[in-house]
C-alpha cells in the first residue's frame, strides 16, 4: 500500500508537477482475484448509439452458425465482428473512477488503492455490414404454401418458421429480417387476417411465370401475352419488372428475358463481375435495379458505378462497362 510520500517521490522522478495534475491518487494492483487474463472475458467496443440502446433495456445478439462469420444485431442494424489487438494492455478494474468523475467529487489529496480484477490484449469491434438474406429464401422456399385445404398443409411434418426461428438462424436484424418477408412476398401463416390482391405484384408473379419457360422471349409478343394472362381490369408496365427481368433493346427484334437480382452474388465485386459478363455496357436505369441492394448508408448506385466501373458516351446515352478484364 502506497503512501502519498512515495507517490510524491514518483512524481518527482517522472518529472511531473502534482499541481498540473488531480489530487487523488489511482494505485494499482494486482489482487488475490486478478485471475481473469485475456479469454476469461471479452471487450467490445460500442458505439453511442448502441451503448444507449443497451442502457435502454434493449438487447444486441450475436448470430451465426458454426460454419458461418459471427454478426453482431441491433434491433434494425446487422454488424461484422472483427477482432481489433492492441500493444497497450487493456485492464479491467471495477468501480474505477474517470478523471471528470473524480472532478465532479471534488475529491481531497488522497490515494485511492484499486485492484486489477484482469487483463486482455484485444478488443472486439463493430463494423456496419449488409445483412445476410441469402439464406432466408432459400428457407422459405424449402416448402412453399399451396393453401389451407392441401394435403401437405394437414401433414404436421413439413418444414415452417416461426419468427423467431427466422431469427435464430439468419444473419440480420428484425427490422431487416420482416423487411425481406416482405420483399420476398412472404405469407404469416394463422397469422394474417385480411388480405388484398396487388396488381402489381400479381403482373410481376405473372410475367416470371412466362418467362422461366422461355430463354429468351420476343418483347412485343411477350407485352400481348402478359396482358392477356393477368386479371380484367390490371395494367402490365414494364416497369413493374425491375430486378426480375431484363430488356435487350439492341437486338432486333427486341427481346426480354428473365434475370432475379436475387440469383445475383451478394458480394459488390463479384455482382458486377456477374453483370458485365452477361452484358459489356449498360445504363444506369438498367443496372440500378441490380445494385440498389448493395448501397449502404453512405453508399448510393453513383458511388458503387464510380468504384466498380468506367463511363462513356454511346450514341449520345452515357453507359458503364468494367473497370477489369472479364474472363
């Protein structure tokens, strides 16, 4: 135990002035309980957002599977866990006292001896990612509803999820998670009371339909086609098919078939590598609805064009095609 004559006999040998500094005096050491070393506990740094939604009430959860890359959730926001090591050693020392605590105090010239409960070397940190959806169709897809009255709908044994199933096992938060059931078209099962038909995403449902049995599809006959095949009194608009069909307008005759931004890589690299290897140059209204998923908060489709590709002008339209060789 330190006496305020050896702290002073310190500070005199660091060459350091007591008057510039606080009155009292931290003293640390090792106790008898100081057994907790690095892997006993784990660090993670927060930011203030989320410090404050923890010193709400609200919880953070990390998900993953034993072969996937473990993310840490928000209730709305999805983050990488990343492992960030430090030279300077990191102690754990409860009821310790910060500088501007110790001012509030107006603490006296008096030595506070505090034990060293533990040590680590690193710290886990946070880094804003996109969730991973991925997984969630393919879930739901393992056996899609067909109805109250089928057969398979008495059988008990076929595969549901529950929202908390859902939660358990994809990586994203649960505001993403019920943002993607929607996207997906994704029915609550004894759970919905209401429903309504959407026209257009009845026109869409109808339009992959007719083009997952054709390669390829002449537009003109296609437009008469799909019209013809959705209900009185709904309007087909191309543009109801963003992210579920693409247009060739360079061919003659002009020709649509189906491209799912959901069959497209999730990883930035590798979506333009996909796109460009199907077409050389595109416009932006064309490639938007292939890329829009992968903005971020300070992500937007120019940033993403401007990194991943290179403008030019082509018959008065300005196109993108890759910054590198496609193989």
């Amino acid at each position: 135990m330190r006496t305020r004559e050896e702290v002073d006999a310190t500070l005199q040998i660091a060459k350091l002035n007591a008057a510039e500094l606080l009155p009292a005096v931290h003293c640390l050491g090792f106790g008898p309980g100081a057994g907790a070393a690095a892997g006993d506990f784990c660090l993670l740094e927060l930011e203030p957002s989320l410090c404050q939604q923890l010193e709400a009430g609200h919880s953070l959860v990390i998900r993953g599977d034993k072969d996937e890359q473990a993310v840490l959730c928000s209730k709305d926001k999805t983050y990488d866990l990343k492992i960030a090591d430090t030279s300077n050693m990191l102690l754990f020392i409860p009821g310790c006292k910060t500088p501007d605590q110790l001012k509030a105090e107006e603490t006296h010239c008096n030595i506070i001896h505090t034990e060293i409960f533990g040590f680590s070397n690193n710290y886990w940190e946070l880094r804003r990612c996109r969730p991973k959806l991925k997984k969630l169709k393919k879930l739901l897809m393992e056996d899609a509803y067909e109805g109250p009255d089928s057969q398979k709908e008495k059988d008990s044994n076929h595969s549901k999820y529950t929202t908390e199933d859902l939660l358990n096992q994809i990586q994203a938060s649960e505001e993403e998670i019920m943002a993607q059931l929607q996207v997906l078209n994704a029915c609550e099962i004894e759970g919905e009371v209401y429903f309504e038909l959407s026209a257009d995403k009845i026109c869409r449902a109808t339009a992959q339909m007719l083009l997952q049995n054709a390669v390829k599809f002449n537009l003109a006959e296609f437009q008469e086609v799909w019209q013809q095949s959705v209900p009185e009194g709904m309007i087909t608009m191309l543009d109801q098919l963003k992210g579920l069909a693409l247009v060739d307008r360079q061919s003659r005759p002009e020709i649509i078939f189906l491209l799912k931004v959901d069959d497209l890589p999730e990883d930035n690299q590798e979506r333009f590598n996909s796109l460009f290897s199907l077409r050389e140059k595109w416009t932006e209204e064309d490639i938007a609805p292939y890329i829009q998923d992968l903005c971020g908060e300070k992500q937007t489709i120019g940033t993403l064009l401007t990194k991943y590709s290179r403008s030019s002008i082509q018959n008065g339209v300005k196109v993108y095609n890759s910054r590198r060789p496609i193989s």
